[in-house]
C-alpha cells in the first residue's frame, strides 16, 4: 500500500488515477453546463457533475489524510533540472489549491440556489449567473484546465522525451 524511495505505492497510484478521470468528467460536464442555455441540458450536465464532485471532495479528503499521516512520497529521480522540479511543485501545489476553491464555490453556489432540489427534485433550473460564487468558480475551472495540461504535459515530456520513470512509478508495481 505504502510508496517506497522509489515508486509511489498502491493507495497513493489508485487515488492519484481516479481522482484525475473524475477531474476530467468535471471539466467536461461543468463546461457543457456553463455553455448551454437549455435548463434541461444544464440539469442533465449537473446531474453528473454534482455527484462527482462530491466523490472528488472525498477522495480529496483521504489523499491528504494519507500523506499527512500514513505514507512519504519517493525522492525526486534526479533526472530534471532544479527549475523544474520547482515547477512541479508549485503546479502540485496550485492543483490542490483549485481543488479546493472549486469544491468551495461549488458548493457554496448549490446552498445559495437551492441547486438541489431542481437536480433530485421537482424545482426549475435556478439562475446562478448572479451568484457571487459563480465567477470564482469559473475563473478557477479555466485555470485547472491549464493546469492539468501542463502536469500531463510534463509527465508525457518525460516518459517520452527524457525516458525516466516519473510516469511508470506513478502506475502499479508487479
Ligand atoms: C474539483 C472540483 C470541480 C471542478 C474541476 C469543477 C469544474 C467546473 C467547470 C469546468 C465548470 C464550467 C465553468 C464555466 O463554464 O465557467 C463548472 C461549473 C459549475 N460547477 Fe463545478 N467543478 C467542481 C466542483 C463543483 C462542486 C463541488 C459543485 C457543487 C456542489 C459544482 C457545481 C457547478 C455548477 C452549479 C456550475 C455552473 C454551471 C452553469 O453555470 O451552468 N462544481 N464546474
């Protein structure tokens, strides 16, 4: 379960991928939601965005309890220039920070438009343009996209470019 100097382990690898395709259907459903007009595509895109969201708070939640309690992560390979390393660090830390104002304004915007009960309920769609949380929400939406690229970006330079093994040890050990 627990990374070792050289390889993240297998709790840290299975919350690491789930968590990154729950990211992505976020953005895509959010996106479709934040572009369409109709009430009823925004309510069927919400209706998956709202539940996965949550899924992600929990996940969220259980990552940093792990690294805060029970494991350590590998030592950095050695492979990338210090610059770099110093990016990826400041990228890890922004994606968790996004996170966290997503899943804040998110859900501050749901209590406030009493989003709910037009998901699970028989409510209209209500207008959230108006909402203060609304605009933070989307300012932090565009910029976890960016980040997101960019992170994938740097893993994919380094499997394929560099030929080191920061990807494979972020996948299971045999
Ligand atoms: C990591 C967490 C989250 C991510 C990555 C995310 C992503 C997104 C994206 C990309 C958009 C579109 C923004 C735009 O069009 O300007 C969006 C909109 C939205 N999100 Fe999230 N979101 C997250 C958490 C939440 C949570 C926790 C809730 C509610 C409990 C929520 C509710 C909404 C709502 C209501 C909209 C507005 C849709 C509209 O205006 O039609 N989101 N989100």
């Amino acid at each position: 379960m627990k990374s070792s100097d050289a390889s993240y382990g297998t709790f840290a690898v299975t919350i690491h991928w789930l968590s990154a395709v729950l990211i992505i259907v976020l953005i895509v459903s959010g996106f479709r939601s934040g572009f369409v007009v109709d009430p009823e595509v925004k309510l069927s895109a919400l209706r998956v965005h709202v539940p996965v969201a949550i899924l992600v708070l929990l996940l969220t939640v259980a990552r940093l309890v792990w690294w805060w309690r029970f494991d350590r992560k590998p030592a950095p390979l050695g492979t990338a220039p210090r610059w770099q390393e110093v990016v990826a660090l400041w990228v890890h830390r922004a994606l968790y920070l996004l996170i966290f104002v997503l899943l804040a304004s998110g859900i501050a915007m749901s209590v406030m438009s009493g989003l709910p009960d037009a998901l699970f309920g028989s409510a209209q769609m209500p207008e959230l343009a108006d909402l203060a949380p609304r605009a933070g929400h989307g300012v932090a939406a565009r910029l976890i996209a960016a980040a997101v690229l960019l992170h994938a970006g740097a893993a994919l330079y380094h499997h394929v470019i560099v030929k080191d093994a920061t990807l494979r040890r972020m996948w299971f050990s045999r």
